[in-house]
C-alpha cells in the first residue's frame, strides 16, 4: 500500500495489546454524541473509501442514529483499486461490492439509508485523490449546509487517499464555515503509543455503549472483500487482524 512520508502502512502494525494499556491512561476530552452533533445538525460522513466511514466512525453512526440525528454518507470513491492485478477482485467487480457492503455495514448500524441518511457516490478515482483536491473540496462545499459538522480521515493519516480527503474537507468545511472533526484511521496501524506525530492534545474520546460497539463490530464483517486472502496474487487481506481488533474497541477518538 501507498505510503506519505514516515507513515508507512506495511506489515500488521501495532497492536491492541500495545494501544489499549496506553489509551486507557492518556488523558483526553471526552465527548458525547449528541455534543459532537447538537439538536438541528446533521451529521456528515465523508469516506475515501467504502469501509472508512464504519472504520472511523460507525460507533458513533450507531449512537447518531439513537438520536434520530440527519446524516449524510458521501463515498469519495468506489475503491475499486484495493487489489491491484487480481483476476478474483477486478475494478469491475469491486465498483459493484464494495459500495453494496457498505450498504450492509449501514443496515448493522441500524441506519436509516435513503430516509433519515442520505448517500451520495462522488465517483472519484481510488488512490488519485490527492491529484483531484481541489474539485473534490468543490463538491464537499457544494454538499454542506450550515449547521452540518463534517467527520473524515484525519489529513496525516498515512494512506494518501486519506490525507487528500482529510485536506479536501478542511478546505470545503472552512468554505462553508461549518466544524470538522478528523479521525485516525490508518494512523492506529503506523504510529506507536504516545507517538509525537499524532496531535493528542486535541484528540477526544467518544465511549460506545454496549450497543454501538456491537453494531460496529458485526458491521465491519460486511467488508468481505476486504477481509478474505485473495487466490489469485496470494496478497493477504487489506484489514489485517489489527485492524479489525481495533473497530472492536469501546471507544472511538477523533481529533477536533
Ligand atoms: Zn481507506
């Protein structure tokens, strides 16, 4: 996988058994749901690719849907460029899963898809986005409305589709001048614990209840694609066991 700079994504990153002890003694904001999406604003979801939104935030997706809280999930791309060469995962067959599992992840999370959660397919190259910033922070803005608050992958989160997006929102969500709200999501798999590249004095912590934390923990099974070896090039699965260890904590942090 593509990496920017000193953040390189190989191998299984760190593990929980090493973030966990850690986590549970950095002092940091916590946060509620209903604070981070207040009465009369709507929740917006801004993906790089089908799987990062329940990655990110598909606890508190759970928890926003509790609320009754509008939302809006906007796949940047398809992700069809997840398995490079491989007969198995063509960009065909992956531009017509990957968006269905997420549809699927959605439904675990209980969301309300097409009524209380809109969707929109932006129909950008995966792994070109950081050629495509600007007309994608175009369409971002054109999205927005005032109260909105925009959750994405934090901009040095490591994989350059992440960065492109986390930098696309900033400069859309400033626009607009409605709050953005960052989140590691390959950061957890390169950094260590109190790594000094990661902005803790601005990280918060959003808890799951029981519920949410389940809903996002069987939501993350959706992603098949994502998480099977693949028989044709013998590459191993794209969310390693890391990974998926890591979407089945309580918590959730975001950087505000
Ligand atoms: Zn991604």
């Amino acid at each position: 996988m593509a990496a920017v700079a000193d953040r390189a994504i190989a191998g299984q990153g760190t593990p929980e058994a090493q973030w966990l002890p850690w986590l549970a003694h950095q002092p940091m904001m916590e946060i509620d749901a209903a604070q981070l999406v207040p009465p009369g604003c709507r929740a917006v979801v801004v993906a790089p690719h089908p799987d990062d939104e329940v990655l990110a935030v598909g606890g508190l997706l759970a928890q926003l849907r509790a609320l009754q809280r509008p939302m809006l999930i906007a796949a940047v791309t398809d992700g069809t460029a997840s398995h490079p060469a491989s007969i198995a995962w063509p960009p065909h067959r992956l531009a017509i899963e990957r968006p269905l599992e997420s549809r699927r992840a959605w439904q675990t999370l209980g969301l309300d898809v097409d009524r209380m959660t809109e969707v929109r397919r932006l129909g950008f190259d995966d792994g070109g986005l950081m050629r495509q910033r600007g007309p994608l922070a175009r369409q971002i803005a054109a999205l927005l409305r005032p109260r909105d608050v925009v959750f994405t992958t934090w901009r040095h989160d490591g994989h350059p589709d992440h960065e492109a997006t986390g930098q696309a929102c900033a400069a859309a969500a400033a626009c607009v001048g409605v709050r953005l709200i960052e989140v590691p999501v390959w950061a957890w798999h390169w950094a260590a614990p109190g790594d000094a590249r990661m902005p803790w004095q601005r990280a918060m912590r959003l808890a799951l209840d029981a519920g949410a934390a389940r809903a996002k923990r069987e939501a993350v099974n959706a992603f098949a694609s994502q998480l099977e070896h693949d028989p044709s090039t013998g590459a191993g699965p794209i969310l390693r066991d890391t990974t998926v260890q890591r979407a089945q904590r309580p918590f959730e942090v975001f950087f505000s």
